[in-house]
C-alpha cells in the first residue's frame, strides 16, 4: 500500500493526469466508507469526499508530501480537518440561533473549511481552480463561502437561493471544482513536455 501511495504521489507531482484519476479510483471507495461511518449521512459524506481530493490534489500537484508513503494516512487526516472544521461551521449557527446573536460574532478569522488544510501557495492554486470554472455562479458561491467564509445564509439571501438548492448548487460546484484541479494537473504537465521540447 505504502509503495503503490509513494507511485502515485510521484507521478501526480510529475503531472500525470492519469495517476490523478487512479488515486481517486484506488482510495476514494474505502475514503467514502470512513466519511459515511464518521457522518451517518451520505450527502455529508459525499461533500467531504470531493473536499478532500481536492485539497489533496493541490497539495501533491504543489509541494507534495514530506513522507510519500504515507499518502493514505495524509487523505484521512484531511477528510477528518474538513470534517472537523464543518462540524465547528454547524455549531457556531445553532449557537447563533440559540443567543439571536448575529452570526458575524462568531465567525472564526482564521482561514476556513479548505483553507485550514492549505499554505500559499496552495491557495493560489485553488484560486486559480475556481478562476477556471465556466459558470459564473459556481466561481461566485466557491469564492464566496470557501475563499471569503461568508455565512451561507447571506449567500442564498443574495443569490436568492433556499437552504436545500444551496446544497445542490454547492454540490454541483465542488465536482466541477475537482474537475478544474485536475485539469490544471494536465495543462501543468503538457507545459513541462512544451519546455522540454524547446
């Protein structure tokens, strides 16, 4: 497992689009077991699960892992962050509630859900990601919530969206997100074979 993990992250650094597929292939259904278990709700499972390969994505396209072989260990600790960070998201809303407080008091400074697990350059990378997606909204909800952390019930007041079609449109958007990183994986790639050549 520990040799198959060290492949994939040297070939995903070198910019093979296909060790990208296979790495969402090889781990993504016993990642989806773990999130389902963690979560007891497959919709929640499934946001996380594209969350997590995302951010991982950038992270092996960018600066890789310390320890390669441990690939697997490095996707697990990530969906539990993500996890953990939406978890707080949860809480800090239903204390709102419960105060009639506005929601702005407990908004953590901190960088958010994606962020917590990205460093600079990282983050350029996503940005980049985002900027690459054809639907306006779908770059404008991804900005807004993940880069911004702005509360999703601002959000749907000003895309006049209910709570349920939010989730459906965010769903739609972290896919397409995903497909853009990996298509900056491939541009990436060709850009390297382009300079060789000269």
């Amino acid at each position: 497992m520990e040799e198959k993990g060290s492949d994939l992250v040297r070939r995903i650094r070198a910019g093979d689009a296909e060790a990208e597929n296979e790495l969402v292939r090889h781990y993504g259904p016993s990642m989806m077991r773990m999130l389902e278990a963690l979560t007891r709700n497959r919709w929640i499972a499934e946001d996380l699960h594209q969350d997590t390969f995302a951010v991982v994505l950038v992270r092996l396209r960018g600066r890789g892992l310390d320890d390669p072989g441990a690939l697997g260990q490095f996707l697990r600790q990530t969906a539990r962050t993500l996890l953990m960070a939406r978890n707080r998201r949860k809480r800090l809303r239903q204390q709102t509630e419960i105060e009639g407080r506005p929601l702005e008091e407990f908004v953590d400074p901190s960088p958010g859900q994606l962020m917590r697990v990205l460093h600079a350059e990282e983050y350029e990378l996503l940005c980049n990601a985002i900027a690459a997606i054809r639907t306006q909204r779908d770059r404008q909800l991804l900005r807004r919530f993940y880069l911004h952390h702005e509360p999703k019930e601002r959000i749907c007041e000003s895309l006049g969206l209910t709570s349920a079609h939010f989730n459906r449109v965010l769903f739609r958007a972290r896919r397409r997100l995903l497909d853009a990183v990996k298509k900056q994986g491939r541009k990436k790639n060709s850009d390297r074979t382009t300079e060789k050549m000269r």
